[in-house]
C-alpha cells in the first residue's frame, strides 16, 4: 500500500497570511504511461463530508478560491493557501488514487492564530 | 443537482450486519464507479472499496476482504455496502463517494452526507 503523511500535523496562522500543508507518499504516484499525477487535496469541515480542492496535484476543482494552489511531482507535494480567511479553518487530507487501496493522510488541522 | 444521499445512522450489536445505502441522482448512474470510505471518529479517512458502474464486479481493500459486500440496484440508481461481522473498531462515519469522471482513478469530487454506524453491546 502507498502510505501518505502530512506535515505539520497542525498549523495555526494569522489571517491574511500563508498557510503551507506538506504530503509524501512511499512511493511515486505519477503515471509514466500519461504523465499524470494521481494525487487530490481536501478539506473537511466539522460536521461536513470532505470537498475536493486541487486535483492531479495541481489542478484546481470548480469553484474553489484561487487562494488555493497544489505542487509538487512524484512523491513530494505542497498545498498552500494564500491569505487566509476565516472559513479555511479546517482540517485537510492529501490522497493518492494511483492504485488500489486509495490511501489519505493522516490530515492536517488548521487554525487561525 | 448532482447528490448522493446516503442511509439514516445504525446501531448494532458486536457480531452483526449493516447495509448502508446510497442514492445517486443528478447524472447517469450507470456511468460512474462508486466508492465506500470510512471515517472513525476524530480520525482520517480509510479506503474501502470500489464498484464498477455495471454492479458486475467490486475491488475491496485486503482489510475488509470477506466482511464487505458491495452491490447496486440500477433501477433505484442505489448502491449498498454490507459489512458483516461488526466489532467496536467498525464505529464509523461510512461515505460514500464518487470520482469526478467515468473511470476508477480519479479524485472524489461528489460525497454522500456520510452515515453512522455505532457497534456496541
């Protein structure tokens, strides 16, 4: 199986500043036969199901704030908001979806400072 | 719109069997793989498994290999997901979800409100 960890394991940062989430996964996750990189940001509220933010590592889903950006190739990947608002506080999950078992992180719990 | 709408919460006892399910509606059903993941709480997702957009056939995670039954009913646009054997460990939020394309290697971008399966004696 593919394990996914986080970095940091929580954050708590001022609003209006940057917020950066870092993901590794055991193994790459980018296809050689398309060059595509299997790999998807999300962001749970309490009490909410999760909602896809960036997908392919970089692209960013329909209706999400351009604050919102993903990087990264291969093993190593970064989601970074800028200027923080408030309703960002959440907890955020990187994925593979390369292959089976579609392993998460273990999330990333984000607060304002 | 485009929405998955899952199964009231359960409660059951150590050794029993849920069957959650999920109905799809908004886009055409049999075009769609369909994902379970589940969620304790307090804790990170966990992959379950995955049904083909026939109902023909399902890849389950090796952890849930022999307790997890996933089927759907094309009529209803329904999918279900049974597992057996329940023990306290099985307390979970359980989604359903679904890729953002026709295909199974894809990011999820439409989740059911999830249901909540409660073991305890």
């Amino acid at each position: 199986d593919i394990v996914m960890t986080q970095s940091p394991d929580s954050l708590a940062v001022s609003l209006g500043e940057r917020a950066t989430i870092n993901c590794k996964s055991s193994q790459s996750v980018l296809s050689s036969s398309n060059n595509k990189i299997y790999f998807a940001w999300y962001q749970q509220k309490p009490g909410q199901p999760p909602k896809l933010l960036i997908y392919w590592a970089s692209t960013r889903e329909s209706g999400v704030p351009d604050r919102f950006s993903g990087s990264g190739s291969g093993t190593d990947f970064t989601l970074t908001i800028n200027s923080l608002q408030a309703e960002d506080v959440a907890v955020y999950y990187c994925q593979q979806y390369y292959s089976s078992p579609y392993t998460f992180g273990q999330g990333t719990k984000l607060e304002i400072k | 719109q485009v929405q998955l709408v899952q199964s009231g919460a359960e409660v059951k006892k150590p050794g029993a069997s849920v069957k959650v399910s999920c109905k799809a509606s908004g886009y055409p059903f049999t075009s769609y793989y369909m994902h379970w993941v589940r969620q304790a709480p307090g804790q990170g997702f966990e992959w379950m498994g995955i049904m083909n957009p026939g109902g023909t056939s399902a890849n389950y995670a090796q952890k849930f290999q022999g307790r997890v039954i996933m089927t759907r009913d094309t009529s209803t646009s329904t999918v279900y997901m049974e597992l057996s054997a329940l023990r306290s460990e099985d307390t979970a939020l359980y989604y359903c979800a679904r890729p953002r394309l026709p295909g199974p290697d894809d990011a999820f971008n439409i989740w059911g409100q999830g249901t909540m399966v409660t073991v305890s004696s």
